[in-house]
C-alpha cells in the first residue's frame, strides 16, 4: 500500500464521517424547525387568547356603561317611562335624546 492508497482510504472515511455528522445536524435542524413552530403556534394561540381578553373586556365595559346608562334613565324624572305606574313624562326630546 503506498502513500496515495492511505490519502485515499483516509479521505473516504473523513468524507463518511463527515456525511454522518451532517446527517446529524440536519436531525438537528429538522428538531429545531420543529420548535420554532412548536412556539409559532403557542404565540399564535397567546394572541388569539390576549385578543379573546381584550374583546371581553370591551363587551363587559360597554355593558357596564349600557347599565349605567339605563340606570340613570330609569331614576332620572324626566326621562322616566311615561308606561310605568304613574311615571313622569317629559316631550318627545327626552325620550329621543
């Protein structure tokens, strides 16, 4: 066996090593792709449910003052239903406004 033979031997190997080590790291990145959309999909669903908060949020603030608003429509004379047991009229505006 003379000195090309070993270089030849020796760089098949290198490239076979080599080949498995990139088979490895392309496992690895596979593995790493799988994480990142592992965690695009938490975030997708962390704003899907931020913004499922925030809408409730909302409806239970515009309730609130729905709420308030009929309250003070209710104790307020003039704008009292004129249907409701000798309640208070007032013009036309004020049931309108």
């Amino acid at each position: 066996m003379d000195l090309e033979d070993i270089k030849s031997v020796v760089l098949n190997a290198l490239k076979l090593e080599i080949s498995k080590m990139m088979a490895i790291l392309n496992k690895i990145d596979d593995h790493f792709d799988s994480i990142n959309v592992n965690f695009d999909r938490m975030d997708q669903m962390l704003n899907r449910t931020k913004n499922a908060l925030d809408r409730r949020r909302i409806a239970n603030d515009v309730a609130f003052i729905r709420r308030s608003l009929e309250d003070q429509m209710v104790n307020h004379p003039q704008k009292r239903n004129p249907f409701d047991n000798g309640g208070i009229t007032g013009s036309r505006a004020d049931y309108d406004s």
